[in-house]
C-alpha cells in the first residue's frame, strides 16, 4: 500500500503497514497532541509546511485528524480538546514534535511568515543553536515543534 492508499483506508490502520506482517508486537503506532478547540484546519495547514500530510479524518465531523510523513510508519493525531493552553513556553516546551533539518531556522522563518499571513500569535526559542522551537499559544495546548539541525544526528 503506498501513501496516497494509505489516506483512504480504514480507521485502525493509518499508516502503510498491515497488522498481519508486524515484525515487532506491539508497534508504535501514533502519539496524540492536544489541540484548541476549531484550529484542526489550520494546525494541519501549519504542519503541511512541514512535509506532513493528513492520512485520516473520521466521518461525521468528529474534530481529530491523523497526519503522517510519506515514508515513516508513525503518525501525530491532532485532537481538539476544551482546555486551557500552557502559557510558560519552558514548561509548554517540555513536551514537543521534534523534526530533522539541514536548515532549522528557514524552517521555522518559513512557519513565522506562514503565521504572520493568519495572523496567529507565534513564538519561537531554542535550547541551543542546533535546536530550536516553536509555539502558536492560541493553537497548541501542552506542546512546541522542534527543529533541530541534521548534525545532532552525529553526536
């Protein structure tokens, strides 16, 4: 099944593999990010940005999607939940999506431009020059996205 099939299949699955060729027991599946109220449509636009793409929406307007990464059996599932946001980005940014990038900050001024067109609140940081983040306050409950540099990998 490739990734376009992967968009159209059954709710279980979200993701190219099948259950019966599980070569570990259990098998990561998916992690689930909080998400404010009405935003789904654009927190998936935001990570579109990102190179994700939505592999599933349940029918009947139920308010959750699952993104994924054309080539990874992983999925992020975006649910709107009625809670207030963290609002202390380092404790928010304990919790994060984290991405690989030979160029973080165009990725993130990427993602700023983007929000700027919205007019959505976005803040940014970094716990070092190689690993940055950032947040939308009014969109993102209890995470950040990270963005860090390709050469972490060779530590």
């Amino acid at each position: 099944m490739n990734f376009v099939e992967a968009s159209l299949f059954k709710p279980l699955m979200f993701c190219n593999i099948t259950i019966m060729n599980l070569k570990t027991d259990p098998l990561l599946h998916h992690v689930c990010k909080r998400i404010q109220l009405n935003t789904l449509e654009a927190v998936t636009e935001m990570f579109e940005l990102l190179g994700m793409k939505v592999v599933y929406r349940p029918p009947n307007g139920v308010r959750w999607a699952m993104i994924a990464q054309e080539g990874l059996n992983f999925n992020i599932q975006l649910a709107e939940v009625r809670e207030t946001p963290i609002e202390d980005a380092s404790r928010k940014n304990g919790s994060h999506v984290a991405f690989i990038s030979n160029n973080p900050t165009e990725v993130i001024q990427k993602v700023e431009d983007w929000a700027k067109t919205k007019n959505l609140q976005f803040r940014k940081g970094g716990w070092s020059e190689r690993e940055l983040w950032f947040d939308f306050p009014e969109l993102f409950v209890d995470f950040v996205v990270e963005v860090m540099h390709t050469s972490i990998l060779e530590e």
